[in-house]
C-alpha cells in the first residue's frame, strides 16, 4: 500500500541529511510505501517432531522444520512484494530505508494466536528514467544508498536467508555431552545451529542470485533457538534453531569501472 498526499506532495520516511544524498544522485522521494501479511501461528509454530535420530538436526525442504521456514520465510516475502507493487502504482524507481520487522500477536478470547510480517520505505524516482518492471528494496538509509551510487553500484532488492533445524532431544542427545553439568559443549546442539546458519546462508545465495545481483550488503544475523515438549514421544524435547540473514543485494552499474575511486569531494572551513 501506499501513502501519498494529493496535488503533487509527498511524504518520506527520510531524515534532512538522507533526503539532501537521495536527491544528490538524481532521485526524488516519491511517498512512504508499506507491505504486510498475517499468518495463522499455527501455520508457523505448529510443527511436528523432527525425529529420533541424532541425525534429524540438518535443514530439510520437505521435513516439518522445512516446512516451518517455508512459512517464515513466505511471509517476509508476501510483505515486500505487496511494498513493492505500492511503490510501483505511485510512480516509484526503487525503495530507500525500508524496514522489515516480524511481531507475534497473541491469542485472545476472540482470535487465534498470528504471526504479522510488516516492512515499510521511502519511494523514490529517477530523474528522467523510465518506469522499472520490478522496482529494487533496499534497506540502506538514504544517505548509504548515494555512498553506493556514486561508488558504481546499485541496489537490486532484499535478499532472505532464513533456515530452521529441528532436533530431538531424548537419551542419545543428552548423553553425548556434559549437558547442563559442567562449562563443556554439547556437540549436538553446536550442530544444530551451526546447521540452521549454513542453510540460511545458502538460501542467502540463492536470493541473491534469483535478483540478478553480483553481491549483498548483510545488515542482520540473527538465531533464535526454542524447546518444545515433544507430542510424539513422552519425557522428551524438540529443539529447533531459526536462523535469519537479510541484506541489500547490489549490482554493478553497466560501464563501471572496477577499482574506480569515489567522486571527490570538496570541503571548504569558512
């Protein structure tokens, strides 16, 4: 959706220095645009044991922690697309600042628990270009987005490396390492998340790769790890290890030269 005031205003989410370095590469700010979606938390928490093997821990496409990703990862994706189609109907090149943010909603007397995926930008237009199929998203703040313009560079979109890995925690697992009794690693667990951080930056790549960008700028890593009381088996726990890498893909402008220095800049004391 988006925000725009009518007779040719419009409003940006955007500090005076930010909006001063948007400007000084040739955009113009067009109106705040904004993107969400609202899942059921049962369609994002409810998942099953991931099995009892010490082996269950890697990421899996099909398993319930693949499935479980899938979800998280659709959502984000459900928001920047509906951002995107905002800064589009408003005339817009591309999104500067844009911010994601995930909230979990929980369950009243009158509603389901949910899970609400929002992120939110500035619009902004090129001087004299056509309109864009796709227009780009990048977290960067206006004054990061000119930095990389005028370095040779530009943004290409959001790029989502999200990845779950589930293990289940009985006898074998506990045992294999001095768990809850002494300052020692417990190599099952270092798996687990060592896991979910490799497959999330794989799926990173694949992001990045699916936007025809030569890189990305990463402005968060986080993990989130949390136990649940396994349905399938008694006396026993699921653990699972949410990992998650957003950045701003970038690519190289046609005709840069690699190597090339930043314009110059002047700086006279009066």
């Amino acid at each position: 959706m988006a925000a725009v005031a009518s007779g040719g205003t419009w409003d940006a989410a955007l500090p005076a220095g930010g909006f001063a370095a948007v400007r000084s590469v040739g955009f113009e700010p067009v109106g705040q645009v904004f993107g969400a979606a609202v899942y059921y938390l049962a369609t994002v928490a409810g998942v099953s044991c991931p099995g009892t093997t010490g082996a269950s821990y890697p990421p899996s496409d099909t398993g319930p922690a693949g499935r479980l990703a899938d979800s998280l990862l659709g959502g984000r994706r459900t928001a920047l697309e509906r951002m995107a189609a905002g800064c589009a109907e408003i005339g817009g090149h591309g999104i500067v600042g844009a911010t994601l943010r995930v909230t979990e909603i929980p369950a009243t007397s009158l509603t389901a628990a949910a899970i609400e995926f929002t992120v939110a930008g500035t619009a902004v237009r090129a001087n004299g270009c056509p309109p864009l199929a796709r227009p780009f998203a990048s977290e960067l703040s206006g004054s990061d987005f000119a930095k990389l313009v005028m370095s040779g560079w530009v943004p290409a979109g959001i790029a989502l490396g999200l990845s779950v890995a589930g293990l289940h925690d009985e006898l074998v697992t506990t045992s294999s390492g001095s768990w809850g009794t002494a300052n020692a690693e417990v190599p099952t667990y270092t798996s687990l998340v060592s896991a979910a951080r490799a497959a999330a930056r794989d799926r990173l790549e694949l992001s990045v790769r699916g936007l025809g960008a030569d890189g990305v700028v990463v402005s968060a890593l986080t993990l989130r790890v949390r136990s649940d009381r396994c349905h399938a088996h008694a006396a026993a726990t699921d653990h699972f290890a949410e990992a998650v890498i957003t950045g701003t893909a970038v690519a190289r402008i046609g005709g840069a030269k690699r190597g090339s220095p930043p314009p110059c800049l002047a700086v006279l004391y009066l």
